[in-house]
C-alpha cells in the first residue's frame, strides 16, 4: 500500500514537472504510460521504445500490459 501510494505521487509530480522522459527511470515511464499530455506523447514513446531493448522481462511484461493506454 505505501509503494502503491509512493508512486502514485511520484507519478503526478512528473505529470506536472518539465516533461524531460530521459531523466527517467523505464519503470516511472511505465507507471505513467496513458497519463502523458497529448503534446508530449511522441516525445514519451520515442523515449519508451528507445529502451524496449533494455528492459528486463518484468519491464516488458508491464510495458505490453500498458501499451492499450497510450492509445487512448
């Protein structure tokens, strides 16, 4: 529950700071897939995809399961 709340709040404070996606670590991209401004998304998915290679197997898992939201 505290992790749960941890990042849901980390995850606002970036919705709202600079959008700067390569300061970031995969997993904060991860949590704040379908969350990025409509102005910023091509920037957010080029930073994404730059490091599918990257990820590890629990990355990948989470980043397939949140791919449907950045289509919204």
């Amino acid at each position: 529950m505290k992790k749960t709340l941890i990042l849901f709040l980390l995850m606002i404070s970036f919705l709202f700071a600079k959008e700067d996606y390569s300061e970031m670590s995969t997993q904060e991209l991860i949590a704040i897939m379908g969350y990025v401004k409509a102005e910023n998304k091509n920037k957010f998915v080029q930073e994404l995809k730059s490091r599918v290679s990257t990820m590890s197997e629990n990355e990948k898992k989470s980043y397939e399961n949140n791919l449907p939201k950045l289509n919204k």
